[in-house]
C-alpha cells in the first residue's frame, strides 16, 4: 500500500476556546544527518524483569520507566516520505500514553472511561466500556491490556477483541489524576483508594479528590490482593504513580515529598528518601540497569507563590537510597525523565522536561525547558526551549472539555539518540538532537529540532515503534508514518 496522507476528523462540538494562539510552534525543515552510535553506549532496559515483545507496552517503554526505545524514530517529522493521521473521538477527553504492540495496533485508556484499539493506520479495532470513568494507562503483557478506573476496578482484557477476562473492585474508588497501571510476570501494582485529607488543591485553593493514601499489589491472573501498604503511615500519599518494578521489590514517589522502596514479598519498607519540605515528587522515578534511580520535584507552597517554580533532580542509589547527586533547577519538574544514549554524548544521558504548569483559571506566561545531562555527574549536556506562550489551559482545551495544562509529557529516546517529547501546554511534538555539540538543542535549526503541530494539548508522551510515532492529544490520536510501515 503507497503511503498517503490521511485526515480522519470527527467533528467536535463548539466550546469556549481557553488558549490564546500566540506563540510560534516553528517547524523544522528537512535536513537531516544520520550520526552513527559509539558502540559502548549504555541502554537501559529492564534490568530484572523479562523483556516485552511489544513495541511500546508501557509508560515510559518498560518497567524501569526508562524511556529508551529499542527503535529508531523519524526525523525530521516533515519529509515527503512520511504520512499522518488524526482521529478526534468526539464527547472523550484523553490525558493518557499510547501502547503499542508486536503488530502496530495502538490502545489507550480515556478520561471518559472508554478503552480503545486501533490499527496502525487508525481504523478502530475495538472499543470498550470501562466500569466506571478515568482509566488510565495500560500495560499490555502475553496478549492481555491491564488496565484500572475511576470506580475501584481493575480490568484485564483481551488485546485481540477487548473482550474483557476478569475485573476486580479493589477499593472504593481510585483517583481521577493520570498514572499507570503496572505488570510483571506475576504482579499488577497499582494505587490504592483516594486521598481525603486535601493534600492536593487547586487554583481557589479547593481540595482536590487526587492522589491515593495506599498502593497495593495484585496476582496478575486474577487480580487478587496479595498485599496493600498504607502510606499514611508515613505521612505520604501517591501522585500520577508510576513505578520501577524490579524482581524484588517496586521504587515510586509518593507524591508529598517521598521516594519508597517496597518489598514486593510483604510490601515492608526497604528503605524511604524525604527530598525536603514543600517539594512534590509527582515526577516519579526512573531506574538504570547500573543502579541508580532518578526522582525530579517540584517546589509546592500554598503560601509562597515563588517557590512553586523551583524544581530539581536526586540521583539515588538503588540498593540503600543514599543520594548520590543532586541538582537545582529553576523550574519544576513534573513528569519523569527518560535515561538512554543521545546523539551527540558518549555516555548515559537523562533527560529532564520543567516548567510549571499554567493552570486555569489564571492566565499566565511560562517559560518551558527540557535539560539533557549526564546520568554519572548531572553536568549538562545540552538544553532547550520552547517559545513562550499565554495561555489559561492547554491549547485546543474548552471549558466543556477540559485539557489540563501540564508543560511536558515523559520524553522518549530513540534507539538512534532522539530525544522525542510532547509540548504538552502547546500542543506540539519536538524531536531534538545537538548535531554541532555547542550546548544548545536551537529551536530555528533544522539539523537539531523538528516539531510538528499538532494544534492540542496532549500530556501523554510520545510511543515510538517501526515506521511510526504515535501520540494521544486531548481529542484523540495522531501518527505520524514513515516508509518502515510497510516493511
């Protein structure tokens, strides 16, 4: 089949429009270098765990949240031998990851509590009712989607015809905000409940009904309890959880300020790092097959407006959670950072989006960053930026259907050192390379940044596999395809 471009659009009703359209997304043109990999980069991958034979079967590529890719990705994201389509799904709102599998068909949870397949040229395969509203990320794993909703259930369905296996009500409800299910051979660990002690509160100050006061761990073939830890008992409570999950134990933040490392024999504590008085943790973590784990903050005060722009990076040892280096930032950092091999850096690099959020209903200006550093030093490597945009909420979001306004998603790295990330707040998809090594990822250069506009806000970070980038706006998916599809 020739490659084509293809637009398949559902029309959304009209709604109260929240963004003002004021920034230059810039797209890149069509040079292109093909740099070749030193052969002893690192790449990480699932240290302990069995490794997926789909494409894309989790947040952040694996279980270690690393967020290398085993495939190399488009660039530049414009090129005459590349297609795309869009598929707006109208009444559904989506902040979550795309999964794809061994044969390119897409899945996705929704806001709406929907669960969707398509194929890779965005034909629906199935689509499912949830039991109840936000189910989020899934986790594809020996051809069944994992997946868990807003009313307490956990789901497990078939890949093939989204006819569902099994369901389990684990807890009353679980929260609205986006984290991901996660699997393992014998295991899902997932939150546990919901917060009802306000720790969370939104623009007017308003307890927010996010975050879970437990996390619990399941058998995979059925769904039963095999244990729950209450974080309460540590005065810590889950935020957009998602996991390392190692063969013995599981790593995560606890949203409030605290790194766990949890046994996955009891759920005893193993050990717990406090990154310090009001810092949000909701960033999670990444882990590295040498040992290490990454955590980003982000500065929180209900008092002191200044400090919610402040952020920064601990660098962990796996086994003991001793520190092994720290950074400060300027900004926030609110989703996890991708740990691989980039062009341009002989070593393991980590990539770091911040920026804080413009949140409704305050109109705000926000400057937007991603940092490229070294994994062993935390020394930079290369940075860049985005143009500076005013908006009140995410582009393309209404009042009706709200797109929540995060600055980034979780980056992704190619197998051939891209760096692919999603412009939440702005809608658009970066890839980024420092060709000339002088520091700086520039935003009018060809050879180093190709973006495409996608016109919504989509807080999902990017799914790589061959010949194509899947992404999720807030309106439903888009991918772009390049010849690879057809091979």
């Amino acid at each position: 089949m020739a490659l084509f471009h293809m637009l398949v659009v559902a029309i959304l009703a009209e709604g109260t429009p929240l963004w003002d359209d004021n920034c230059d997304s810039c797209e890149a043109g069509s040079a292109f270098l093909q740099l070749e990999l030193s052969k002893d980069r690192a790449r990480v991958i699932s240290s302990d765990l069995q490794a997926s034979r789909y494409w894309f079967p989790t947040k952040s590529v694996d279980n270690n949240r690393s967020g290398q890719s085993s495939v190399s990705g488009p660039f530049p994201l414009h090129k005459p031998d590349t297609a795309h389509w869009e598929l707006n799904v109208p009444g559904v709102v989506f902040h979550q990851v795309p999964m794809i599998d061994d044969k390119l068909n897409i899945y996705m949870g929704s806001d709406a509590g929907k669960i969707f397949s398509f194929d890779k040229y965005g034909a629906k395969r199935w689509e499912v009712n949830g039991t109840g509203t936000h189910c989020q990320d899934p986790s594809l794993f020996e051809g069944i989607l994992y997946t868990a909703c807003r009313d307490g259930s956990v789901l497990a369905l078939d890949m093939m015809t989204g006819q569902l296996l099994w369901q389990r009500k684990i807890c009353k409800e679980l929260p609205f905000e986006h984290y991901s299910i996660s699997v393992t051979k014998d295991h899902i660990f997932l939150p546990a409940g919901v917060d009802q002690h306000g720790n969370y509160v939104g623009p007017f100050h308003e307890p927010l009904d996010i975050g879970s006061p437990a996390v619990a761990l399941l058998r995979r073939e059925d769904g039963r309890l095999v244990w729950k830890a209450n974080l309460s008992e540590w005065n810590a409570i889950t935020g957009e959880l998602t996991p390392c999950m190692l063969s013995d134990s599981v790593i995560f933040s606890g949203g409030m300020g605290s790194i766990f490392r949890l046994s996955l024999q009891n759920g005893s504590l193993i050990w717990k790092v406090d990154v310090g008085l009001h810092r949000t943790t909701n960033a999670q973590v990444s882990c590295t097959q040498d040992g290490k784990v990454f955590a980003g903050y982000g500065g929180y005060s209900r008092n002191d407006a200044n400090d919610r722009h402040v952020g920064g990076l601990y660098a962990l040892d796996i086994k003991t959670g001793d520190t092994l280096w720290t950074r400060s930032f300027p900004y926030r950092v609110y989703t996890p950072v991708a740990v691989g091999g980039i062009q341009g850096h002989a070593g393991t690099a980590i990539i770091v989006a911040m920026g804080t959020p413009g949140m409704y209903p305050n109109k705000t200006t926000e400057n937007h960053t991603l940092w490229a550093l070294d994994a062993n030093t935390g020394d930079m490597i290369w940075s860049f930026n985005t143009p500076s945009c005013t908006a009140v909420g995410a582009r393309g979001g209404t009042l009706e259907e709200m797109c929540w306004p995060l600055a980034w998603s979780a980056p992704v790295i190619s197998k051939d050192g891209i760096v692919y990330i999603n412009w939440a707040f702005g809608g658009v998809t970066y890839a980024l390379r420092d060709i000339n090594k002088d520091g700086l990822c520039d935003l009018h250069n060809p050879e180093e940044v190709s973006s495409f506009d996608f016109g919504i806000g989509h807080q999902g970070g990017p799914a790589l596999a061959p010949g194509m980038l899947v992404v999720l706006t807030c309106h439903g998916p888009r991918a772009i395809l390049t010849a690879a599809i057809e091979q």
